[in-house]
C-alpha cells in the first residue's frame, strides 16, 4: 500500500491558508456583520473549522509516531519504542486539548483550587504546568530520546515545526497576555502570528515523521514532501 506523503502536506498547507485568508478578510478587510459567519473562521475561537483541522493535524502527528512504534521491521530499539509511543500519546492528548479546550479549562480549575495564574489577566496557567508534565515524560524516555535524535530521517524538519508549535502557542500567546488589547488590532495580529507558527509547526512534524517513516512497513510515498 502506498500513501502520498507529498499530496498529505500540501493539501494541508491549502487548507490552512484558506482559512486563514478567511479570517483576515471577516475580521480585518470585510469585518462581516455575522456573528454565526465569523465563528466559523474565528482562529481565535473554538468548536469551529480552525481548531477541527488544527486538532486533525495533531491527531496525524499521533499516527504517524505510534505508527512507527509499531513498526517490528524497522529496526528501532525497544527505548526507541517506548519514545514514539509515548509521543504519540502526547499528541493525542494535544490533539484531544485542542478542541476540548483543557488547558483553558485548567486555569479556572487551578483559580478555583486557590492557584492563580501569575500572568496579566490570570490567563495561561498551563504555560507553566504543561513543560513540567513534558519534561516528566521526557526522562521516562530519555534514552528512547536520544537514539529519536540520533536518526537523520526527517529530524531537521520535524524539530524546526516543534519550534515553530512551541513558538506560536507559547511565546506569542504569552507575549499577547502582555502587549495585546482585547478588541484592537494587536489582539488581531497576536493572534495571526501565533496561529500561523502553530499551524506551520503542525505541517513539518507530519512532514518530518513522513520522512522519517519512509522506511516502514507501510510506504509512505512522498515523505520528503518539502524537498521534491
């Protein structure tokens, strides 16, 4: 069976560009007089188009890493294993957060808890909660780790897309809690930058684990979509 891993990547980079025009043109060009139009493109927002292909690319970074831990023939170590599993795992859950809204969820559990969150507003809690959860698993994993960078194979691409996932969804969101008015138009550009990098990052983790799992057992034609 063979997949287009090349056809995979630019139908998502389409798809993500096409929303995002529609957010420029209802909230900046046209700004559309309807509530249940702009919902729909809000990226901003969720239970909406944005955040089900957003959470739908996450859920193919999820496949794609248990995919590869499944693969006997590939020759990976058990630790090897043990990591993608584990990756896999963690972004399901983000994939499963994305549209389930948890860490927003999480700040008003923690206010009600007595923890408040330190940041302008009381937002963002999780900024702080979810790295320590990561770097938890991270030395459950260590090992599995070290040989996961050790394979050339789609690492550059993969790595450079986490940077870009943790850039958007964390550094620029965190800069908006401080530099950006709910209303104005720095609320809007914050917000377009941090969900282009998100998405962006989303598009070359799919890439670089299309790359990297190039040699399984299923083929995944393609896998180097950003070099052909």
């Amino acid at each position: 069976m063979v997949f287009s891993g090349r056809r995979l990547i630019q139908v998502l980079i389409v798809l993500n560009f096409i929303l995002l025009i529609c957010y420029v043109l209802a909230f900046r060009v046209l700004e559309i007089p309807s509530y249940t139009f702009n919902q729909w493109f809000d990226i901003d927002s969720e239970h909406n188009l944005p955040t089900y292909l957003s959470s739908l690319q996450l859920l193919i970074v999820a496949l794609l890493s248990a995919w590869r831990g499944e693969q006997r023939a590939s020759g990976d170590p058990a630790h090897l294993v043990r990591f993608y599993r584990v990756m896999a795992g963690g972004f399901l859950f983000l994939s499963v957060d994305e549209v389930a809204q948890i860490h927003e969820g999480l700040t008003i559990l923690m206010a009600n808890l007595g923890v408040n969150s330190p940041f302008p507003g009381g937002f963002g809690i999780w900024i702080l909660i979810y790295p320590l959860l990561a770097l938890g698993l991270l030395l459950l994993v260590w090992r599995g780790f070290r040989a996961f960078l050790a394979q050339t194979s789609g690492r550059s691409t993969f790595f450079l897309g986490v940077c870009c996932y943790l850039g958007g969804g964390v550094l620029v969101e965190l800069g908006s809690y401080f530099f950006a008015s709910p209303g104005e138009a720095s609320q809007f550009y914050f917000v377009l930058v941090e969900e282009s990098l998100e998405v962006a990052g989303q598009i070359l983790m799919v890439a670089g684990l299309l790359e990297r799992n190039r040699d399984s057992v299923l083929s995944l034609s393609g896998g180097s979509a950003l070099r052909e």
